[in-house]
C-alpha cells in the first residue's frame, strides 16, 4: 500500500525531491519516549492505541501538522496534497 502511495505522489507532483521527505523510524532503533516525544499529547495517545499499526506523521516547518494511524490511503494522499510545499522556483544564474 505505501508503495502504491509514494508512486501516485512521485506521478502527480513535479520536483518532489525538493518537496518531501518520507522517513521511516523503528521503535526498536530509536526508541518508543524519542517518538513520542515529537508528537502531541493526543497523537501520543493514538500512538498507543494503534500498537504495532504503522503510523504515519506529517511534518510541516519542523512541527506536526497530522498524525494518521494505520495505512489510511485517502488520508494519507489528502494530507500530503494538502502539506505538500509549493514548486521551488527556478533559480536565475
């Protein structure tokens, strides 16, 4: 399904390399307190309720904008387009 996701995402936007990041995090690597301590009060609480889910965090200007819980495809599309930083312009030389 995430494959599915980043495909439709490199399709339909243009320069996406300087536009979005997507980062995978293990808890076995990081720790379970490092994640959490990025998100939100109620997003920790999702957290837990969603146990062994992935999870997926949008960031936006190195705060959180969203948090979804499971593989939600039409959120996480949504949410990308939604987040998702404008074109860079082209630099003049």
């Amino acid at each position: 399904m995430l494959l599915m996701i980043m495909i439709i995402i490199i399709i339909d936007y243009e320069l996406i390399d300087d536009r979005f990041v997507l980062a995978g995090v293990s808890i076995n690597k990081v720790g379970l307190e490092t994640i959490m301590a990025s998100l939100s009060a109620s997003e920790n609480q999702n957290y837990k309720l969603n146990g062994c889910l992935p999870s997926f965090a949008f960031f936006r200007f190195k705060a959180l904008v969203t948090f979804v819980g499971g593989v939600d495809a039409p959120t996480i599309v949504s949410q990308i387009s939604i987040n998702m930083p404008d074109k860079p312009e082209p630099v003049e030389q």
